[in-house]
C-alpha cells in the first residue's frame, strides 16, 4: 500500500483527489460523494450548514462491517463465533482505521473547521475512523457492494492477516486482566468519559492497574475505547519487566 503523505501540503479539495483515490485502488467513485465524505461536522458548522460525512459514515460502518466479517468467516472456517468476534473487533476499531487511515495520507484530505484544524483534528482517531467509513459509504453508493469491497480488501486485508495471530491483542481487556493477576497488581479499573451528542458520541477510557493510570483509549462504544486503553496498559507493564520474561498469560489467544 504506497502512503501518499506529502508534507507542506495546502488546504484539502478537489485537486488533491487524484491521489487519494490511487491510494483507493481507482474505485468508481462520485466527485461530490467523495466530496461530502471528506467533510466533517466541524466545516461543515463553519460553512453554512452544508452536509456532512455523517450519514456516509452510517452507510460505510455496515458496509465495513459485512465485508470484514464474511472474510474472516471464509477464511477461518474452524474458528469459533467468538473468536471470529474477536478477530472482527481487531479489525474493526477506531484504532485500527485510523491507521489505515494514516497510511493512505487520509488526514490531509479531510476538511476540518478552524477550531478542529488548530487542535491536531487530522490525525485524531475518531475523525480519521470516522472518515474512512465515510469515504467506504460514498464508494458503496457509486458502484455498489462489490467496488465496496474492493477497497475494503485493499487496505483491510492486511489488518485481517495480522488479527490472526494477535494472540493477547484479540481482547485486550481479557489479556490486561490476567497479566495484572499473574503480576500481583489487582484487578484494573476503566474510568469512562465521553463527548458528542447522542447519536455521535466519542468515549475515552482511562485504566487504573494497581496505584497508576496505564492507559488511555478512544472509540465510538464504551467497550471499544476500553480495548484500546488496556492494550496501552498491556504493552506499558510489558515494556517495563524485566528482559526474559515476555510469556504471555495463559489463554490470552483463546
């Protein structure tokens, strides 16, 4: 997959599309679709109340979803419900999207109100996520279902390879809790906030693990800003113990 971040790069519109649809695989895709899938709630507040990527979104988040879990479905044909559940929620995450986002040079392209543009909005999780599924729905409703899924293999493929053998990365939280048990340190504690109307609402968890906050997460569910932060408090007990002792804790694959 060839990122195509340039720096020092002007405002995002119509003449930066060329590359990010190369990025895409050259999907049929509709000038103004594509247009509106690039459009967060923030410009669109700042520029009269023109239509956002919301309702995009929507469309891409099952469109997404579908395509991801018939591929694990096919090919895994001896797993578990719930282990292929667990594989999906590894593909299908904000953390996950934003960094296939980030590898398409997505950030660049989105077009942001002053307020989000000053406070790092293009490489915020949650907008880029949000954006990718947006730009899926735009491409579901230009050529449909199967140039959907063109894309959707294109730069998820990869992603469902590696969920395959996350082992303690398949339920973060499971993993977090067992390694905390197996070192003494109690059982964690999620501290939850969140941001957003109703109907769009961000989540950001915290993790408590003995005496200290470990980890943070962000997501559009409790569970899913939950699995990030504990992956964060996974990977921070892990990287201080000491060299040697890197097993992981019994049934964190299973």
């Amino acid at each position: 997959m060839r990122p195509v971040r340039r720096p020092g790069r002007p405002s995002p519109g119509p003449l930066t599309s060329d590359e990010l649809r190369a990025a895409l695989g050259d999907p049929v895709l509709d000038p103004e679709l594509l247009q509106r899938a690039l459009t967060h709630r923030s410009y669109a507040y700042e520029n009269g109340q023109i239509p956002t990527n919301e309702r995009l979104e929507f469309l891409g988040d099952s469109v997404l979803g579908v395509v991801v879990t018939e591929s694990l479905y096919r090919a895994h044909p001896d797993f578990s419900e719930g282990r292929l559940a667990k594989l999906r929620a590894a593909v299908v995450n904000a953390r996950a999207l934003a960094d296939v986002a980030r590898q398409i040079g997505l950030g660049e392209h989105i077009k942001l109100g002053r307020g989000e543009e000053t406070t790092g909005g293009r490489d915020k999780a949650s907008i880029l996520s949000d954006t990718v599924e947006a730009v899926i729905g735009a491409i579901h409703l230009s050529g449909g279902i199967d140039e959907a899924a063109k894309v959707v293999h294109l730069l998820f493929d990869p992603v469902m390879e590696a969920a395959a053998s996350m082992g303690a990365g398949l339920d973060w939280k499971t993993s977090l809790q067992e390694l905390a048990a197996d070192r003494g340190l109690g059982v964690p504690e999620y501290l939850i906030e969140d941001d957003g109307p109703d109907h769009m609402k961000t989540f950001v968890a915290r993790v408590r693990v003995g005496e200290q906050v470990l980890g943070n997460g962000t997501g559009r569910s409790k569970k899913e800003a939950e699995q990030g932060a504990a992956e964060t408090a996974y990977r921070e007990i892990k990287a201080a113990e000491p060299a040697g002792r890197t097993a992981e804790p019994a049934g964190a694959d299973a």
